[in-house]
C-alpha cells in the first residue's frame, strides 16, 4: 500500500507539473490548474465571487481535512519546484522544530487580504513567487536562489515553517482523517524514513509523525523495509490531557496581527493605487485602485498574451500593466480574463471584453496626416473622417484597444487610460 500510495502521488504531481509549465510556457492551458492555488482562490472569493471559486475552496479545505496537506505536494507549483530540489540534492535530512512564527507570517498574510490588499501575499504565496521566477521577474528568481539553497541545508523547511499557505493547510491537516503514522511495534528505528522526510517531520526517537508540517509527499513509505509506517487512519492512542498554555498564547498572538493586519489592509488600500493611476489595465481590471490591491503578479497572463502587450511589474508600476509601444489589443482575444486565477483581472466573456474600455484613444491634429488608416482598421468603427479632414474619436465607442495607435504611420494617436473600466 505505501508504495502504490506514493507512486499515486507522484503521478498526480507529474501531471500536475507538466500542466503548469506549458500553461507559463504560454502554450496551451487546457486545464486551469492555477484556480486551485489556495491564496488566488481565497481571493477570487473576496473579490470576483463565484459559486465555482467557492466549490474550489470548499474542496481544498474538505480535502486536506480528508488527506491532510496533499495539496503542498500535488499541485503547489513552489512544492513541486522544491521536490525536484531535494530529489536533485539528495540529502538526508534531520528532526526539524514546529516554528511559530509562520503563524504569525500566515496572519499578516491573511489579515492584509482581507483588509483588501494582496501587497504582502504576493511576497511570500508560494503561487505568486513562482510565477515571478517563472516570468524571469528578478524577485521570483532571486526568491528560487535563496529557496534552492534552503532546499539544501534544510529540505522543504519554507512549506513547515514560512509559508503562509502552508501554515493554515498545517492547522487543518492536524485534524485530518488519514495521516502518516508510526506503528511503534513494527519500527526499529533505524531512520530510513526520516532521512527522507523533506520537512523534517518524523521523530524517529519516539516514533511520532507531525502531520502539521507533514506535505504528504508519502516518501517515507516505501523505504521502510519493516512496515513501521503508514498512511491512512491512524488508530487511537491514548494522550494525556494539555493546557497546551504556549500554544494559548501563540493563537492569541496570532490573531492580534491577523486583526492589525486587516485594519492596516483596509487603510492601505486607499493610497496604493498613486504609482498606476495614469496605467492603462487589462480589460477586466476595473480600477487602479482595485487592481494594484489585487493582482499577484503571477504573470501568467503576461506569459499567455499573444501579442505580448502585457508588462510585468517594475520600477514605475508594482503590477502587470499594458505597453502599446509594441503592439495593441487583439479584438477577438481575452486570454488575460481566462487565465487569471486569483479574479484580478475579472473573468469577461469575448462578448463582454470587446465592450471593455480601458482607454481611450486621441489624436494630435498637427501630426495626422489624414490617411485614414486609423478608421480602417478601428475593429469598433469608433472614428470617423470626412474627405480630407483629421479624424474624430467616438468616446462612446471607442474601448481603448491601441489597434489605431499601431496602423498610425506618423505617431499621431496616443491612448490613455480610463479612471474606471466601464462595458459601453
């Protein structure tokens, strides 16, 4: 049972691997994996609700009480970058401590998102660092230097004891219906499992697994040449009653920050948006102010754009933003809407998108030349010209798409940015 059990997983993980890197490889995103990234789901909830975002979170939570944290080592992309580290390395690891300020990391995290702003969730979600390092952004790569090299001196030790994601599944998995379990008969304590566990979570002394920090890579199962350790339901053992007094105190703590952190949030979210107000967003984004507070960073819409428009963040603007320097808008595309998985950018249908005005376009007169190539390629019919006249923007039409500003042979059409997206 322990190998099928770990073989099982493996697969799952591969699968879930090779999905994610074709959809960053902007080749093909058949099945949107990245919807079930506990923090961009969490937020599509609070932001972009839908019933299906809420049946995606309801089944992350139903599912670690069930299995405990299988989602840290089945589709966590930074899990599974991780796993890759410690195969490569192949180091044996020793008993780690239960940390606690990770709780403390978790409640600036979430208290921050619920307060409305994701500003501290984008440093530290294990799905936004590695959709910076994924876009070549130089935190996400410098985040993956300094992880791979935690990798080796101390295994997953970001899932068990940083990672904020990692921290409330830990809480979850504690309660959970199947775990890794010690059989103190069986065992003779000779360590294999343990020099295998990547977050140091098997006490080999006295055959206790903790299944808080406990990923459920399921590792441990098939080196055990004794059958001293399982994964299922752990049979009832008799403990003795805790005041549990430090832990008392670290939840009470806690929930301190967590409550700062949502009145500090909430306060934040009225002078984020300073540095993008003039920033022209992606059709769904709604306000500067909405979306500076909301997007990831994850990039994965500036890795599926297809004419490349999408811009990561960087020393002007702290989000992805639109850069008509190279290229407009597609009128029939809205990849952006479908791939993002945390609701910043909101999900539009095509219909919805091509009606979306994320600018506006202007002509300057002393430079048109009045060809007219600007009317005969606005996919809205938003201008206008009379023979050998400058011709007129339809603010009521006109989307803001850029398809004008790139056929305009002399440079005589700008695009500016909307204050609030609005469907014309």
């Amino acid at each position: 049972m322990g190998r099928k059990s770990f073989y099982l997983r493996v697969g799952v993980a591969a699968v879930a691997g090779i999905l994610m890197i074709l959809a960053f490889a902007g080749i093909v995103y058949p099945v949107q994996i990245f919807d079930w990234q506990l923090m961009a789901v969490l937020q599509r909830v609070l932001i972009d609700f839908s019933v299906a975002a809420a049946v995606v979170l309801a089944a992350i939570v139903v599912l670690t009480f069930l299995f405990g944290r299988i989602y840290c080592s089945t589709i966590c992309p930074l899990g599974l970058l991780q796993e890759l580290l410690t195969v490569v390395f192949r180091r044996k690891l020793k008993m780690q401590k239960n940390r606690p300020y990770k709780y403390f990391i978790a409640a600036a995290a979430f208290g921050l998102l619920f307060g409305g702003t994701v500003l501290v969730t984008r440093l530290v979600d294990p799905y936004s660092v590695f959709g910076n390092a994924a876009g070549d952004a130089w935190y996400g790569l410098a985040a993956v230097v300094l992880l791979a090299v935690l990798v080796w001196f101390k295994g997953r030790w970001f899932c068990s004891n940083i990672c904020p994601a990692g921290a409330i599944l830990g809480l979850l998995a504690k309660f959970s219906l199947f775990k890794v379990y010690m059989d103190k008969n069986s065992c003779v304590a000779c360590g294999l499992c343990a020099g295998k566990c990547p977050t140091g979570s098997i006490d080999v002394k006295n055959k206790t697994v903790d299944n808080e920090t406990c990923i459920k890579c399921l590792r441990c199962l098939p080196v055990c040449r004794k059958s001293g350790i399982h994964y299922g339901l752990k049979p009832a053992e008799k403990t003795a009653f805790s005041p549990a007094r430090r832990k008392l105190l670290i939840g009470g703590a806690a929930l301190i920050v967590l409550a700062a952190a949502v009145k500090s949030g909430a306060a934040f979210v009225k002078t984020a948006a300073l540095k993008v107000k003039n920033v022209i967003l992606p059709a769904g984004a709604g306000t500067a102010a909405r979306f500076v507070n909301s997007c990831l960073n994850c990039n994965l819409c500036v890795q599926n754009c297809p004419m490349k428009i999408i811009k990561k963040a960087d020393a002007d603007f702290p989000v992805v933003h639109i850069d008509y320097s190279a290229g407009f808008c597609e009128y029939g595309c809205h990849k952006c809407s479908e791939v993002c998985p945390s609701g910043a950018i909101k999900r539009l249908s095509l219909a919805e998108k091509q009606k979306t005005q994320i600018g506006l376009a202007a002509i300057d007169a002393d430079k048109c030349i009045k060809c007219g190539l600007c009317v005969m390629k606005c996919p809205r019919e938003a201008l206008t010209r009379e023979d050998g006249s400058v011709s007129v923007v339809n603010a009521d039409i006109c989307i803001g798409c850029g398809v004008c500003k790139t056929a305009c042979p002399v440079k005589a059409i700008t695009i500016t940015a909307v204050e609030t997206q609005k469907i014309l």
